[in-house]
C-alpha cells in the first residue's frame, strides 16, 4: 500500500498508511526505506521483491519473471494472487483520490 502511494504520489493514500504500518509494527525507518524502494539496503530478498512487484505491477501490469520467481520462494499461491490484487486495488484508490482532490483528514495534517 505504501509503495503504491509513493509510487503514485498520493498523499492522502500515503499518510494514511504510514499511521497504519506504525501501528502494524514497522519502524520509521522501514517506512522512510519504502520511499526509496526495492533498491534501498536493508531489505530481506522477500521485501525486496515484494516492493520490486508493486514497481513492476505499476509501471507495466505484470510481475517480471525473476520478481515472480523471487516472490514464490517466499509467499504460497493465495499471498501471490493477493499481492497482485491488493496492489489493483490500492492503484485504482490512488487514481481515485487524486483525481477527485481527496484532502488529508484532520489528525493527518503537518
């Protein structure tokens, strides 16, 4: 969700998130390292594909073949096809949010 709202430069998408991965357990530093993606050092090779198949499902609706190969090392069939569609979904909210100007809420705003 974060790599879609970076990617996509959707600030509404991407602030929300970021509350939501703290209060998942990821470090500020983790998040920060989303913006930077699947290059950035410190990600384990399951990481690294995961955020290489949002890039890859953004910029050209398919997962390159050595991505796909990295993700089945790691995930079983049901986490790939939900990796797939979570990504479908979060760039069809994306698309949504900034084409109608959807503000942050209140509690987001710096």
């Amino acid at each position: 969700m974060l790599r879609v709202a970076c990617v996509r430069r959707c600030t509404y998408e991407w602030e929300q998130h970021v509350v939501l991965a703290g209060d998942a357990g990821l470090s500020s530093d983790e998040i920060a390292r989303v913006a930077d993606g699947p290059d950035a050092p410190g990600w384990s090779p399951l990481e690294r594909a995961m955020l290489a198949a949002v890039d890859e499902l953004v910029r050209d609706a398919t997962v390159a073949d050595d991505t796909w190969a990295a993700l089945a090392a790691g995930l079983d069939e049901q986490q790939l096809l939900d990796l797939v569609f979570t990504v479908g979904a979060y760039e069809v909210l994306a698309m949504a949010f900034r084409s109608l100007g959807v503000e942050l809420d209140d509690d987001l705003r710096k």
